[in-house]
C-alpha cells in the first residue's frame, strides 16, 4: 500500500514506515464504499435513530404518567389535613355565572349574618310548631 502523505510503498501495514501517517482507518473512505454499502450504513442509522425516537418518547410518557400517579396518591392522602374554612366567601353570582355587584360596582358576598337570621326563624318556627297542646 502507497502512503497517501509521502509516497513511500508499505506491506499490508495501516501505518507508513517513513512518516507514521494512517494508510487506512479502522474503516474504508465513504468514497471507496460501494452503493450497497452506502444504503446499507444510511438504512441502519435511520433504523437506530427512529428506534430511540420511539424508545424515549415511551419513556417520556411512562415517566410523565407515573409522576401524575404519585400526585395524585399524595393530594388524596393529603386532603384530609387541610383547612378550607379560613377561606374567604366567593362572590355571588346569577344564572348566567356573572357577579353580582352593588349599586357602586363592588362584588357582593354572601353575608353570615342573613344566614344566622334565616336559621334562627327555622328554628324558632318548628320550636312553635312542635309545642304540646293541653
């Protein structure tokens, strides 16, 4: 084999004897490849590459679903040691889901103490009601 780099001739050697330059790598020069090789080589690494796409992208939503899953688990075990009555009144709305607002524009809350009022008549109505007769 000829040394591509000084010209000197070598026997079945990968490198030359006079400058230590590569002679032939591990594999042949693309442009010493026949075409069958060519295809062969671009059909393997199409093939590896849509096989990793597909394998990460499994991953990917496997993973995704079970954190979903671990979220999921925790907020039911969880829910049951928080608070939501510290939570401030929404507003009131109508039929058709818009807020209900005062003369002056403000939302309007639900008030506690009509709520009290309401129940106290309740109860002072079925105390009457229930009264024995002599």
């Amino acid at each position: 084999m000829k040394c591509k780099t000084c010209g000197t001739e070598n026997d079945n050697r990968n490198v030359c004897i006079k400058c230590g330059a590569f002679i032939q790598g591990r594999r042949l020069n693309r442009y010493e490849r026949s075409p069958s090789e060519k295809r062969r080589d671009t059909a393997r690494k199409v093939g590896r590459t849509a096989r990793s796409c597909v394998v990460t992208s499994l991953l990917m939503v496997a993973a995704l679903t079970l954190i979903t899953v671990i979220f999921l688990l925790l907020f039911r075990l969880f829910a049951n040691f928080l608070d939501f009555s510290d939570l401030p009144p929404a507003p009131l709305t109508d039929a058709s889901g818009n807020f209900v607002t005062d003369a002056s524009g403000n939302p309007v809350y639900p008030s506690t103490a009509e709520s009290e009022e309401i129940s106290s008549d309740v109860s002072d109505i079925t105390s009457d009601s229930v009264s024995p007769t002599s």
